[in-house]
C-alpha cells in the first residue's frame, strides 16, 4: 500500500504556473507508473500526464507542451509544473500510483483555480 498527499493547489491568473507536489509513504521506485489526473466540476476524471519508473513519461494532449510530470525517487514525490493556465485547467487533481499488480491508489485531490 501507499499513500499520496497532494499539494501546490490554488488560484491562479490565466497564464501564470503552478507546480503539483505529490507526496508517497513509502519508496516510489518500483511503483510502475505514477500519475496525475484530473476532474472537473460535472466532469469525469481525465488522465493528465504519467511517468514510468523508467522515467518515460505520457501527456494529454490538452496540456502537452504546457506541462512537466517528473519524479524524485530519493523524496518519493511526484511533481507537475504547469505553465500558460487556462481556465480550463481548473480542476482537483489528483495524484495516482499504478502498480506492477495493476492496483490504483489515489490521493485525495489538490484544487487548482484559473481565473482571468
């Protein structure tokens, strides 16, 4: 098991940045993937962006180029910097943890506000 605590949520203008902070409970260097995804008021979750334990990492297209998933093992934390917010990036994220057993474990969300 593991748990994840997400932050760096909040509100922020249309195109500013904000880094996600995911934090684990144990060790995530075997964890085969770590992830970030999303959802919207009325919206179901949407994937976002992962990383494998091997660092290769998969984006949406909706915030490729826009955004950065990377992983320290040695902090056993997960981060997401986002750059150029829009509104429609306004969202909880959550952080997630898919393992080789294809378990899902989930934090419990981090709000991020785009304003104009």
């Amino acid at each position: 098991q593991v748990q994840l605590v997400e932050s760096g949520g909040g509100l922020v203008q249309a195109g500013g940045s904000l880094k996600l902070s995911c934090a684990a409970s144990r060790t995530i260097f075997s964890i085969k993937y770590m992830g970030w995804y999303r959802q919207a008021p009325g919206k179901q979750r949407e994937l976002v962006a992962t990383i494998s334990n091997g660092g290769s990492s998969l984006y949406a297209d909706s915030v490729k180029g826009r955004s950065t998933i990377s992983r320290d093992n040695a902090k056993n934390t997960v981060y997401l910097q986002m750059n150029s917010l829009k509104l429609e990036d306004t969202a909880v994220y959550y952080c997630n943890a898919h393992g080789w057993d294809s378990i899902d474990y989930w934090g419990k969300g981090t709000l991020v506000t785009v304003s104009s």
